[in-house]
C-alpha cells in the first residue's frame, strides 16, 4: 500500500527544509540497489528526530531509520515515506574508564578501534561488522563469539511514533540472536557498553587477526554480510552450500563463491534480484533439508508475500510498507 500523496504533501510541508524528496536509497546501503525514499530526513541530530516524531503522529506518514544501510534491502520502487539518516552529532563515542558512551550513528569499527586504543577490551568483534551502533543494538549483532548483550548496559531510545526519548536498561530489550524487542520507529541514539580493562597491544592484535579473518573467509563487493541467521547447532552457510547453491544466480544477483551465506549484487543488479535469490535459496535448502532458513536482511517496500518468501520479518505493521 503506498502512503496517500496528501499524507506526503503535509509531511513535506511541515519538515521544511531539513527534508529532501524522491532521493535514491541505493547509495546508502551496502547492496547498493533499491529506489529512492519519498522523503529524506539527513544527517539528523535529536531536534530533527523530534521534529519527525511530531511529523509522524500529526500524519501517520510511514518511517524508515537507515542506520549505515548494511543489513537492509529497499525495494525498486523506493520507500514512500520518510527516510532518516543519523548525523555527526550522534556518532559521538566517549571513554570514561572501562564506561564507553557511543551514539546511535556510530560506525561499529570506529568504536573498536577507539576502544582497543584506549586498553578496553570486550568490543574487538565489531571491527568487522559495518554498520552503525543503533542498528547493532536493534538486531543484536555479533560475531567472533561475542554482541552487543555482551558488554551493553543501557540504551537511549527516541520512539518516532509516540516522540518518547529516554534511557532503558539492556534487560528491557530482551535481546535475543540477531533480534530485539525494538520496533522499527524506536531510534538508539546512544548506547552505553561496560568494557574491561586490557592492554591496548593486544587488543589491537586482536583487531587485526578478526580483520585477516574476514578478509580470507568473506566477500568483498556489494552485499549486506550474513543473509540468513544460523539455524540452532548449524550453520546457514553450510546448509546452503551442501545444497550446491555456491555461485547460484537469480539475474544480476548471486550467492558468493567464498561464502554461500552472503549474495553478491552485480553493479546493473537489482533489490528484486536479491530478494528473489533470498527466496530461491530458502526453497532448496527447505527442500534439501528441511530447514526452515530466516533472514538477518531487513527488506523494505516489498509486498507482504515477497518479504515472507525471502524469511524476513516485518517491521512494526504500524509502519510497514506493504509495495
């Protein structure tokens, strides 16, 4: 269902000029495709957040937070709604003894590397995840044996739906693999993790053998990392290969040839291509195994039945575009 254009004519007016219309989503995430949002809303510090908290409940326009874009898919056709960027103000990360305080907008590997700096130790796995705090928070992103519940002590949460801004303790979050009880309109602008003390040397050698790690075991190019969440005692990766689904390609899209768990989008690709590779591989590995794979990807402006055959899971239905 598209957002009605008088819905979009008053959100327009009434954001002014800290919004731009019809700008490609595309460039934004790290697959590199999708159409443009109706509206953008970039590079936003807490008095724009609010000013698009008081837009949202006035119209009931649709919301879409885009973080540093590399866990989601947009659609072809766009998002029609309003996109938000974080800005630089909420990409602050402070250090108070083993206490780091780092805002929503915050690349991963920029506060592991803060921190390994500065001795602490604890958040060296985040070197090779490229997305930001907030979207790490939101879906409990890990890796190398560890994630955000870790070392994550509280979060500050601005709600675009209600415009509630407030601090909440990590166990209110119920953070979970790869999830969170966070709704799609609930933006993390700043999270505090509680590190250990450490020395800096090795904390950077650690950075460094995660990065020759990834480097040797994970593609390049444009893709959004892992696809699919391992299911419990397997992995995703090898359920998809062992149904001979390395190289697999539906258009200009397909499955790496390094690892099976990441599809690779050519440059002329397209979100449709991605998504309808996510749902070809669902059905041979289902049809190889029995297994039921479920997407890590966020996909954004699909039609209920093409999110559903892909394995996402819809954002809040407050908010969720339907194509």
């Amino acid at each position: 269902m598209s957002q009605p254009a008088a819905v979009l004519e008053r959100a327009a007016a009434e954001l002014g000029p800290i919004a731009r219309a019809d700008v490609p989503l595309g460039p934004l995430t790290t697959y590199r495709v999708g159409g443009p949002a109706a509206l953008l809303v970039a590079d936003a510090g807490l008095a724009e957040l609010a000013r698009v908290a008081d837009v949202v409940r006035a119209t009931g326009v649709q919301v879409l937070v885009v973080g540093r874009g590399s866990n989601l898919l947009v659609a072809d056709d766009g998002f029609p709604g309003i996109a938000v960027t974080l800005g630089d103000s909420l990409a602050e990360v402070i250090l108070e003894g083993t206490t780091v305080v780092a805002g929503g907008g915050a690349a991963l590997p920029v506060v592991a590397r803060r921190t390994a700096a500065a001795g602490l130790t604890g958040f060296e796995w985040a070197v090779g995840v490229p997305g930001s705090v907030g979207g790490a928070v939101r879906m409990n992103a890990g890796g190398h044996g560890s994630d955000m519940a870790a070392s994550l002590v509280r979060v500050r949460v601005l709600d675009l739906a209600t415009g509630e801004d407030g601090w909440m303790p990590a166990a209110a979050l119920d953070l979970g693999y790869r999830c969170s009880a966070l709704t799609a309109t609930q933006v993390v602008v700043a999270a505090e993790l509680a590190l250990a003390a450490g020395e800096a040397r090795r904390a950077e050698a650690e950075l460094s053998g995660i990065v020759r790690w990834r480097r040797a075991h994970q593609p390049g190019g444009a893709n959004a990392g892992s696809v699919f969440t391992n299911p419990p005692g397997d992995s995703a990766g090898r359920l998809i290969e062992a149904a001979g689904l390395k190289g697999h390609r539906v258009g200009r899209a397909h499955v790496s040839t390094k690892h099976a768990n990441f599809i690779q989008v050519d440059d002329d690709g397209s979100a449709a291509d991605v998504a309808a590779l996510m749902a070809a591989v669902r059905a041979a590995v289902r049809a190889n195994t029995g297994v039921d794979l479920h997407a890590e990807t966020r996909l954004v402006g699909f039609a209920p039945e093409v999110v559903a055959a892909a394995g996402a899971t819809p954002d809040n239905p407050r908010q969720e575009v339907e194509g």
